[in-house]
C-alpha cells in the first residue's frame, strides 16, 4: 500500500498537468504576452479568441519519493529493567540469563534513590519490544521499558544563530519575571542541573567571576565511547540561571547558589540527545547532593523507567522545572507532562505565548523565553573586569528561544525564594506560586497559572508563615 500510493498520486498530478503540457507544445500556441494591458482572451493579438485552460503543475519526483526521516524516539534496540534494590537486581537478571539467555550490556546502582537499573541491547526495535511484552507478562513487578530520548528544548540548534552586538541588547526578562536588584538574596540554595559538557575552562578558579558567587561541581553520566555534545545549550542555560553581571546590564536570575551539574547530552551523527538511563543515574546522583531545585531543559517520549525515577525524586520533597517544549501541539513532552513535575512555556516580550511552544495541558507556569539575550559562550571566558568591580565587560552574546531558556530563567528565579518556602509541601508550594502568577487572557490557556512573577511570591511568603 505505501509503495502504491505515490504513483497514484503521481499518475493523479500527470492528468491533471496535460492541458498545460499540451498547451506549451502546440506549435501555434506562442505565450501571451505579459503585462498591465494583457487580455488573457486574446490570442496573437487577436481579441476574443480563446485559449484552452491550462494548469501549471511542476513535479519534483526527487521530493515525491523521497523517505521520510524521523528522528527516533527511543535507542534502536535497547530495553531498561529497575529493580527496588540489589537482592531483587540478582535474583531478576539470573532469572534472565537462564529464561531469556540474556546478559546487562550495563548495570548501574542508584544508591540515594535505592534501586538497580539494568541496560540489555537487543538486535532491533521490534526484538526489544517483544522482550519487554514478555518480561512484563512473566514478572509484572519490575518496571521495563524501552530507553526513550530526550533533547534539549531550544528552536534553534546550537550556534545556528548569528551572533548579536553587545552594545545595546534588549534585556527584558528579569523586568517580567519582577526581579530587582534591591531584592534580598537568601542564603545559598543547592541547584542541580541536568544538560551539556561545560567547557572546562569554566571550571577552573580563573572562571569565578562568571557565576556570580555560585560555585559549580560537575560529574558526567556520560559512556565513554559517547561523544559529549557541544557544551553551547548547556552554557546558555548556565548563564541565564547563574550568570555574572555585565556591565551592559545583563545577569543571571539566581542569586549565588550551590550549582551542581549533571552532564548527560552527547551527540549521534547530527543529533543531540540523551536517554532515561543517563537521567535516571543524573537524578539520582542530584538527590545524593541534596539538591532542593532540578532544571532540566530537555524532554523527549519517556517511559516507565524515567516515570518511575521521576515520581521517587519528586516524594524526596525536590521540586523538578521540567521544558515544557517545542512543539506547538498537545503532545505530552516528558518529564515535564509528569504528574508533579513543574512545566515550564515561554513567552515573549509582551507575555505571548511562543509561537513553537506546547499546547499541551501539563504547562504549569510561563517565563521569558523567545529572543532572550545571553553572552557568547566563547565570550565570556576573555571578559575583562569593567571599572565597575560588580560587572564584568560585555562580550558578544545572541538571542536565543525555546522553553529550554525559560526554565532556566524560571529556576533562577524561584532559587531566590527563602528556606521557608522549600520547607513547605510541594503541593503547597506550587499553589502559592499559582497565586502570584500573572495570568494569561483566555487564548493565553497554554501557561498554565500564568507568568512567574517572583516579587508577587515573595510578598506572599512573606506575609504567611
């Protein structure tokens, strides 16, 4: 059926094409010509004669049987079994080996969540998926799955966008979102991150001044015969949630915090991605840090594996900012379209939903994400101090868009918020932040309560315990 259908529709465009065809090759039939006065009765200059309708069609037989290509949801052949802990991780892949004459391609431990989770490749997709109906039918309490991908949430690829003059970049997120500078900073809160590398060089003590007193501890979930992808989205992140001050007014929206790095994206040919065995082991190694506040600009299918690791994090009382994503239909994009997880949307400027974002119902708040300013990942590394001790020079930087940058600027902002607000239930918690949200007109559904406005909050949890 699938190879038929296109020579139909070929064979439907070629009568539709031969009066124009005909048209072209009748030896009398010289085109008319054009301009203001042409009377498309006339023919040869003689008015009232009339020509035979014709219906310009060009076919591009190239496009019209080219393949389509899609990239792929999942890691061609590879299943996921999660087990509570290691008695029941020895007795299930003993069970496999002599059931299923399988053995772990990988196996990793998640020691502050508790729990095994195991890797098994298999030759294709559809030998994957005939074990995983075959494991859940014979043991219904593991949880198996397919390794979804996930890919940072950002509309333009990295580095697709020309870079911009710093000498007058419009900054308005820290305007929307009601972050002032007179506003006081608590003491330092634990942020975990989970995206790219970051270039080394922002590692090293020489870099201090580039995180705004926040200090960065990095680990890397990456195999290694994985290839890291670039660091550019990581960077970005990085500077839009903690970035230094510059001296043409730009600055992170995070105060100075305890900033601790899951490096998990690596590239396959063009694509940029990860899977739910690097999330989960990320997760699970930000929950041994304490970390109070998860971003993650990334989303992708999901599945019971990364469901499950997402659900233990969340009952640990850590709030995860999730990317809602970059596709403006109702699709679910996960983690964020998990039950728990805080979705964030973007909006532009004037508090318009992005034109890319999701329509789905799992967006719980809205922050500034489309044409937002950010340094040069290779500028700000060379910056010089200004004669302001506060601010560094500025470097060349760029507008970037995508739900990627609004949770960044999202998380940011809610790390201002004092202890008394993370001591407090996460159901609470995000009640709260729904209050103070300014909401969207009714076409404006997609953000769910509405824009963040951390002055709004923190007048409420001021003024209740």
């Amino acid at each position: 059926m699938h190879r038929t259908l296109p020579l139909v529709v070929l064979g439907l465009l070629v009568v539709l094409a031969w009066p124009a065809a005909q048209a072209q090759n009748d030896p009398g039939g010289a085109p008319p010509p054009a301009g203001p006065g042409h009377d498309p009765a006339r023919r040869d200059g003689v008015s009232g004669s009339k020509l035979r309708p014709t219906l310009g069609i060009r076919i591009d037989l190239n496009k019209l049987f080219a393949p389509t290509r899609t990239e792929p949801t999942h890691e061609p052949g590879q299943l996921l079994v999660l087990w509570p802990d290691e008695t029941e991780a020895r007795a299930g892949l003993a069970w496999l080996a002599q059931n299923e004459q399988l053995v772990a391609a990988e196996q990793h431990g998640l020691p502050a969540l508790g729990g095994v989770l195991a890797l098994f490749v298999l030759a294709d997709d559809t030998q994957a998926r005939l074990l995983r109906e075959r494991i859940r039918a014979a043991q219904p309490q593991w949880v198996v799955d397919l390794n979804a991908r996930a890919t940072p949430q950002q509309h333009d690829s990295a580095g697709a966008a020309a870079p911009k003059p710093a000498t007058a970049p419009r900054l308005y997120a820290h305007a929307m979102l009601g972050l002032t500078p007179a506003v006081p900073r608590p003491p330092a809160l634990r942020v975990g991150v989970i995206d790219t590398e970051l270039d080394p060089g922002w590692l090293q003590p020489s870099a201090a001044r580039l995180w705004n007193g926040s200090t960065v501890q990095l680990r890397s979930l990456l195999a290694a015969d994985d290839t890291a992808a670039p660091p550019a989205h990581g960077q970005q992140v990085a500077m839009l949630l903690a970035g230094a001050a510059l001296a043409n007014g730009f600055a992170g929206a995070a105060p100075a915090v305890e900033l601790r790095w899951a490096a998990v994206m690596r590239r396959t040919g063009a694509s940029i991605h990860t899977d739910s065995l690097r999330l989960a082991r990320s997760l699970d190694w930000l929950v041994g840090q304490q970390v109070q506040l998860v971003n993650l600009s990334a989303g992708g299918a999901g599945d019971d594996i990364l469901r499950t690791v997402v659900g233990q994090v969340l009952a640990r009382g850590v709030a995860l900012l999730a990317a809602a994503g970059n596709q403006p239909t109702e699709d679910a994009v996960y983690p964020a379209a998990y039950a728990g997880v805080w979705a964030v949307t973007a909006v532009d400027a004037q508090a318009q939903a992005y034109a890319q974002a999701s329509r789905a119902r799992h967006v719980a708040f809205a922050a500034p994400g489309v044409d937002v300013w950010v340094p040069d990942a290779v500028g700000v590394p060379g910056a010089t101090a200004s004669s302001n001790d506060s601010t560094m020079a500025s470097p060349a930087g760029r507008y970037v868009s995508g739900t990627s940058f609004a949770t960044a600027l999202a998380s940011g902002a809610l790390a201002r918020l004092p202890a008394s607000f993370w001591q407090l239930a996460p159901m609470e918690r995000k009640a709260r932040l729904c209050e103070a949200a300014r909401p969207g007109a009714p076409p404006q559904a997609v953000l769910g309560c509405g824009l963040l406005r951390f002055d709004a909050i923190a007048r409420n949890q001021e003024s209740r315990p």
